[in-house]
C-alpha cells in the first residue's frame, strides 16, 4: 500500500506513519519540517496554510492508495488537499472528532445522532466543533461519499501525546504523597490509544471503509481507578489515591477535564458526550484496544526518555491541579500528609 500522511511527525499522525511503516506500507508525509519524521517515512516539505503550500506535493504527480488528513483547524485546508487529490488517491481518510455531534449528544448515540449546525466546507475557522465537521464535509464533497472515511475520534492517549492529559497523571503520580483521585472510582472511561487508532485507520483502508465511524474503546474498557492504579504501577510510585466524591471535587471549584484530565463527573452531559459513545460501528470493523496498563507504561516510558516533560499544544489550554488546591482539599477530608 502506499500512503500519503498531511502531517505524520505529531501525535495522531506519527501513530498513523510508525504503524503503516511497521506494516511494510510505503509511506510519504507532509508537513513543515519542524520536528525528525519516522524512521522510513519519505519526507516532503509543505504548510498547508501558506500561499502554494502544497506546491511539492501539486509538482510530484504521484498517486496514493490513500491519504490521511489529521488538521485540526479551519476546513479550507481540508477542502484544498482533497481537492488537489481527489484524482491521485483512492481514499481520504480524516481524523475528525466526535465534537461533531450536537450538544450534547445523550449516553448511547451512534453515528446517526444529530450534527452541530454551521459548518462548511470552505470555512477560514469558526470553532472546533464546526471546523471538524467543515473538515468532514470537505473531504466528502471532493471524494464522495464512497470514498471518504470519517474518523469520529474521542480521547486520544499513548506516546506522543500532546494534549498533556496523561502525562500530567503520570507526572502527578510520580510526584508521590496524597493523590487527588476525583471519583468514583469505578468511573466508565471511553478513550483510544492512539496506535490503535492507527491499526484501525490502516485497517479500514484495506477494507475500502467510508463513512462516519465513532472511534474509541468500548464503554467499561477502562475506569477512573484502572487508569490512575496504572499509573502508580508504571512509575513505581508510592502514591496514595485518595478517591474523592464528585461532588466534593466540584464543591471545591475544580474544574473537570482541563483541571483534572480526563474525568468528567458520572451523570452530566459532558460524560455522556465523551464517555458514553456506541462504538459497535467501529469494533464490527475490526477496532481493538490494548489494555490500559500497556498504553498507561508505555507513555511513561516515552515520557521518561524526554526527561519527563511532555510537549505541549500551544493552541488548547494548559491542564492539571495546583498543588496547593489538592492540598487544600485533601486536607478538608482530613487526609494525613495533605497539607504539607
């Protein structure tokens, strides 16, 4: 097979690039250059936000079994590629975002469910939810719809990540004491290490897959407390979590998934839009998740070999708990330690 990935050197796009390579797939990306591509990749150099941006990839005259697009941003760039490649590649597959749903979306709902309104195909950038969606579109009108796959994706974990969600646990983690673990523990998560992500991509171009696809693990797959006692087990940690009930944790002020990462309390919307997905379409396709102490280890592993701290977007807000609010708020429970 051979692949096109725009992008291929972060996160998402590097899974996609390392795993085709792993499969013997020959691999070209795109991008600016800015970070060492994988190992076996063919590099071209382009920004697709630039004026011709995409000129080494209009002058090759090469054709592809299939592309992957993991732009995060407005959809003209999106509508630009598939428009440049709508007759040298067999398939696009975009990396989109289960943000695409309308708010908020109720605990179960499939592909079906109703879209955020607004969105177009030729936007500049208006929001994230209706930029992913413009995404979606654009790569459907340009390759219809028997060619487009849509990658609805949730929360992307594992090597590389740069959202900083579970490098911040592990970080957290190591750190040792009293651990604020915001309940209850037996919290469903939904979450996709992103190597399984990639496996699935890959998979579903050999499948010649289109559509829209929710991609994540299957609700009961992982909880709050089989992520955070993954994360005491990775780094060696003599940390004690210090299971807290929502609604102390609220009552504090703290907010959910930016302040903690990742929990979102049982019960509200939020949860149900990013914990409670139906994800029969995905796993009928062959979608399988590891289990979460090997993405929980691996990511540690990765993160220790860049000396413990993770790159970050500079485009989402910074995440985690000051210290001194988790201390506050242990020390309220009467936790032995937590003040100090």
């Amino acid at each position: 097979m051979r692949l096109l990935v725009l992008g291929g050197t972060d996160f998402a796009g590097r899974a996609v690039a390392e795993v085709a390579v792993g499969r013997g797939w020959e691999v070209t990306a795109v991008n600016r250059g800015r970070r060492a591509p994988v190992s076996g990749v063919r590099s071209l150099t382009g920004d697709r936000t630039a004026p011709d941006g995409l000129a080494a990839l209009a002058e090759s005259g090469e054709t592809w079994d299939a592309v992957v697009d993991t732009w995060s941003a407005a959809p003209r760039p999106v509508r630009d590629a598939a428009r440049l490649l709508r007759d040298r590649a067999g398939r696009y597959v975009y990396i989109s975002s289960c943000s695409v749903y309308a708010w908020a979306p109720p605990a179960g709902y499939t592909e079906a469910a109703p879209l955020v309104e607004g969105a177009r195909a030729d936007a500049d950038g208006t929001d994230y939810a209706r930029d992913k969606l413009g995404g979606e579109l654009a790569a459907t009108a340009e390759f219809g719809p028997d060619r487009a796959l849509l990658v609805r994706a949730g929360l992307l974990l594992g090597p590389y990540e740069n959202m900083a969600r579970l490098p911040w646990w592990l970080t957290r983690i190591a750190r040792g004491g009293p651990v604020l673990a915001p309940g209850p523990e037996d919290l469903p998560l939904q979450y996709v290490d992103v190597r399984d992500l990639a496996a699935w991509i890959l998979g579903g171009i050999e499948q010649e897959l289109s559509g829209p696809y929710n991609l994540m693990s299957p609700q009961g797959h992982a909880t709050m407390g089989t992520l955070l006692r993954a994360c005491v087990e990775a780094t060696g940690s003599s940390a004690d979590l210090c299971w807290t009930p929502p609604e102390e944790v609220l009552g504090a002020g703290i907010e959910p998934w930016t302040q903690l990462p990742v929990w979102i309390p049982p019960g509200t919307e939020g949860h149900d839009a990013l914990h409670s997905a139906d994800v029969s379409r995905a796993v009928a396709a062959g979608l399988r998740c590891r289990p979460v102490t090997e993405t929980v280890a691996d990511t540690w592993s990765w993160l220790r070999s860049l000396g413990g701290t993770a790159p970050e977007r500079s485009d989402l807000p910074p995440v985690g708990l000051d210290a001194a609010v988790e201390a506050k708020v242990l020390a309220a429970r009467g936790v032995p330690g937590a003040a100090g």
